[in-house]
C-alpha cells in the first residue's frame, strides 16, 4: 500500500447525491429524512456490580462526576434506575401515541436486565441495534478483548431479543470498532458522526455502509458543561436543526436528520414536554419520512449500492506509479513525492489527486520545475512529426487539430516554436483540449513577448492544467 492518510475529509464534496426519501404523502420524494435514537443503556453502564473497576461517571445528572474505584456510587446507580423505571416508559407513550418509528441502541446486558421494557419496544415494532455488551469505554481495549464483547453482545441481544441486530453502534468506541463491525454483516454501523447522510466506507475486510449518528441534536447535551439548561433550548434547537435541513431539502439537497435520546435525560417530566412539542412539530410538516435506522440503511442499499472505483490512495506503489507517473510528462518523481507526502480519500477524485500533485510540483526547486517543462514537446514540432509523442501528448495535440496542418500552419507554428525556445529555453506549452488552432496561434503569438517570469509562471500553471484534464480522463472530471 502507498504511505496513505486514514481520515476522509471530502465526503461527497460540493454535490452530494440526491437521497431521493420515501414520502409518505406520495407526492416526489420526502425533503428531509428524520431518525429517532432512544439509547437503551440502563443497568449496562459501568458499576462495581457488573464486574467493573469503577462506577459510571458519564452522561448523568451528576455533571463532572468522577468514577469511585471499587464502590458502588449509589446516586449514579439511582439515575440510571430512573431511565430504566420511569424515563422509558414515559418516551415509549410519547411514540407510540405518536405512532413514529424508532430505532433502540440497546446495551445487551441492560436489554437482558430489562425484559417489560424489550417486550414493549417489540410491540411497538422498533427497530433494536446493538450498542455493545456494556455502556464502557473502549478506547484503552485491544482488538481481540473487544471483538470477544462484540461477539458476546451479539449472541446475547439475539437471546434477548429473538433476532440478531441489523445495526451496530459502540458509543464509546476505540480505533478497531469499524474494522470489527466490518468483520460481521451488519445492514449499517453507526460510530461516525462525519455526515448528514449515510455513506459507504471501506475496510480491510469489505465496504460497509456507515449511518452517522449525532452528538448535537443529542439529549446528552443536557448533561455536559457545555449544553441545553432547559427544555426549550433543546427543543430551540432541534427545530432549527429541523428546518435547516428542511429548507435544503426544499432546494434540492435532502438529508437526515439524527435526534438522540436517552431515558435517563430527556424521560425527565421537564425535558419530555420539549421533545413532544418537537414531535409534533415534525409531524406538522409534509413531506417528512420518519424512518428507523434500518429502513434507511435499506434504502441506501438500494439506491446507492457500493461500486467499487478506483483509489489512488489504495493502490499499491508501482501500480499508481504505472497510472500516474507520466501525469506530469517524463517528471515520474512528482508522483513520487505525492505519494511520499502521503495521499487519502481527499486525493481520490481527480480534483483531489491534481492537488497533490501540483503541491509537490510547485515545492520543487527551479531547476526541477524547469525540467518539467522542458520535458514538454513542442507543438506541432519535430517529435510530432515523427511520431514519438507520448501517448497523452499525441491524444491532446490531435485533439486541437496539431496533427492535420497545412504548410502555412505548419510554417508558423516551427518559427514560433523556435522564437520560444530562444527566448524562454522551454517549449511553449498550453493545455490544448477544447482549444483550436487559431485559439492556440493566437495565445503562442501572445505569450512569445511575455518577460521570462511572467511565462515561466504562466507555463507551470497550464502544466498543471494539463495534469487536471489527463487525471480527468483517468478519474472522471468534475469535483
């Protein structure tokens, strides 16, 4: 593999795919896609009674709380009772009345220690992922010890729930959670936030579709330093949310909407009344698909299915050097040092890798941008003539027409190209696909008088032009 970057920071760049939502309506496709998370996590969080070191410590009441080694803390065990006795309930009225979908991220041992609440969330026909054995932090974890919960978290919520999940999401994830997920045949996974649409991501093992979840429109918020102090506020700001994504949707742009939920958090009687003002607001408004997570993974399965295409950051050194070292004519060593410098998914599509590319060209020394140049041909000259251009150069040239000129073109163009070489110790050099002949005459005739820097300058950039339009033809064009 070349020396790659690991992180995908393009994503669906400028136009991201129309997701094309069921309507319930039926009229055109739905603006915008909202998805209800209730996480499940109560008597699976952390406790000296599950077998752990400490007590929980995240997501409580109890804000800037710091786990008790080897004790019980009573207060956090008390709250989290709350979510599993009270807060529950409270929220599968506030859907089920509702009739809206949901997806559970069901903690395996808290659903093995909750079997009312399992038997009314199947009645309710939500959809139950799996949020991992216990809600522990997996940062610190090896690959195996974690893939043995992964393991264990599936044949229990199986056990519990009489079916495997079709979703998967950690929470408190390490940097081997996808690649384990990717080890299983999960309709989706869920531990990225990188997103306002599913996308496919690729592992060692496979592709695997990726539903991004939220840490925004998220009740958790209420209890962080920084985050909702009432009701309103969170209802504030899941509406805005809402309508953001609503007026994209409206222009063309659909996408989803995540809300996550906790029963502990808002199950509270004064956070609950602001999430039935915002369920009710959604329902207020045409053309919402309120969808489980599977659905919507179902969805993207079928109306954008994994294609494989080509990764420049995924291929092996000799076989990019092989499709890119002569991007840049007879200059092999600016793909080199591309892929020295390290490329990622950023560099994938034609615009990304003519990036990177052109980073290394314009940090070359003088001497070297020089020979980039010079490694140029003349146009319409002697190697054209005799037929020794290289393959891209011959396509381009006789794409304007340089192969089929009269005796006077050709005059003009051997004492211009001469005049040039004189004047600048390079070949003129433009990149000539979409050009025609008195286009290119005409800019020949004009750049002959430039001053040496100005055309040294202007040269390098239709050199990197040049570039583009062969990886265009590689990778396909646009952005």
């Amino acid at each position: 593999m070349t020396s790659s970057y690991p992180r995908d920071l393009r994503g669906y760049g400028r136009n991201a795919p129309d997701p094309q939502w069921p309507n319930p309506n039926g009229s055109g496709a739905a603006k915008i896609c909202v998805q209800f998370v209730v996480n499940y996590e109560e008597g699976g969080e952390n406790a000296v009674i599950h077998g752990d070191k400490a007590s929980e410590a995240f997501l409580s009441e109890i804000v800037g709380a710091a786990p008790w080694p080897g004790q019980r803390h009573m207060n956090m065990e008390s709250i989290y009772e709350y979510g599993a006795r009270a807060g529950f309930w409270r929220l599968w009225r506030l859907f089920t009345e509702r009739q809206m979908p949901v997806t559970v991220y069901g903690v395996a041992t808290a659903l093995e220690r909750s079997p009312e609440q399992v038997a009314a969330m199947r009645e309710a026909g939500w959809e139950i992922a799996s949020h991992g054995l216990k809600w522990i932090d997996y940062r610190d974890h090896a690959a195996d010890a974690e893939r043995a919960d992964m393991d264990e978290a599936l044949a229990l919520h199986e056990a519990v729930t009489g079916e495997p999940p079709l979703g998967w999401y950690t929470g408190r994830s390490s940097e081997h959670t996808l690649e384990l997920a990717a080890e299983r045949d999960f309709l989706y996974v869920s531990d990225a936030y990188a997103d306002d649409l599913p996308y496919w991501q690729e592992t060692r093992t496979k592709p695997i579709l990726v539903l991004p979840y939220t840490l925004d429109t998220n009740d958790m918020r209420f209890a962080t330093p920084q985050g909702f102090n009432t009701g309103e506020q969170f209802y504030i700001y899941l509406k805005d949310a809402f309508d953001a994504l609503y007026a994209e949707g409206e222009a063309g742009a659909a996408k989803m909407l995540n809300v996550g939920l906790h029963c502990r958090l808002v199950g509270r009687p004064g956070r609950s009344a602001a999430l039935a003002r915002f369920l009710d607001y959604v329902r207020s408004k045409p053309d919402v698909w309120v969808a489980t997570r599977a659905d919507i993974a179902r969805h993207w399965r079928a109306r954008f299915p994994y294609r494989e295409t080509i990764s420049p950051h995924r291929l092996e050194r000799a076989v990019f050097l092989e499709m890119f070292g002569g991007i840049y004519e007879h200059s092999r060593f600016i793909a080199e040092r591309a892929l020295d410098r390290g490329l990622g998914p950023a560099n994938d599509t034609a615009e990304g890798l003519a990036a990177a590319l052109a980073v290394q060209f314009r940090r070359a020394s003088r001497e070297e941008r020089l020979g980039v140049l010079r490694a140029h041909p003349d146009l319409a000259g002697r190697l054209a003539l005799a037929g020794d251009l290289t393959a891209d150069s011959l396509t381009e040239q006789a794409s304007a027409g340089l192969d089929r000129l009269t005796p006077d073109e050709l005059a003009r163009f051997t004492d211009l190209n001469a005049r040039y070489q004189a004047r600048f110790g390079f070949p003129f050099i433009i990149a000539v696909r979409g050009r025609s002949k008195e286009d290119i005459l005409a800019a020949f005739e004009s750049r002959v008088s430039n001053d040496a820097e100005t055309e040294f300058h202007t040269a390098s950039a239709e050199v990197e032009r040049i570039a583009r339009l062969r990886l265009d033809a590689i990778l396909g064009g646009g952005a």
